[in-house]
C-alpha cells in the first residue's frame, strides 16, 4: 500500500483529514484512481489472548443459553430492543 508522500500532501491534507505517513489503499475506478485511508493493526498471537476464569464461566453461560434458545431479537430498532431489555 502506498503511503501518503510530500508531492501531493499539501493538496490532499487541504482537501482531506490526511497527514503525511498515512497509509492508503490505491483502487482505478474507470480512469479515477480512488485513495481509501487504512490502518494496520497488529495481529495478537492466540497464546496471548485468554480470558480470565470468569471470562470462560460467562462465554460457558451465554453458550448454554444460545443452545437452549434463551435469547433475545432480532429487533427492528432500538426501541424495540430497549423496551425488550426493560421488561426484565
């Protein structure tokens, strides 16, 4: 992916919420080529991400629940959804 570079920053930054080192994704649409913003987010390691004792005794919970059809939705807006939450 290109990144942003001096020549054209002065342009873009005026024209845009984008600074210098910004990483950019380049697309040709028709005889346009189209910038689109991107960030890059490392990727955690799964031995890294655990949860905690009570973590897996609710993810255990909310799993038991789904499979006994305990659940709530799908709701057509959030209204719907709040008074749904409300009543309980």
């Amino acid at each position: 992916m290109p990144k942003l570079i001096n020549k054209y920053e002065r342009i873009l930054r005026q024209k845009t919420l984008l600074k210098e080192g910004d990483i950019l994704e380049a697309e040709m649409k028709e005889n346009q080529v189209v910038l689109k913003p991107k960030t890059l987010i490392d990727k955690i390691p799964e031995s890294e991400f655990e949860l905690s004792e009570l973590g897996k005794a609710k993810a255990r919970e909310a799993l038991e629940d789904y499979k006994k059809g305990r659940l709530d939705g799908p709701f057509r807006s959030v209204k719907e959804m709040r008074k749904s939450l409300s009543s309980k």
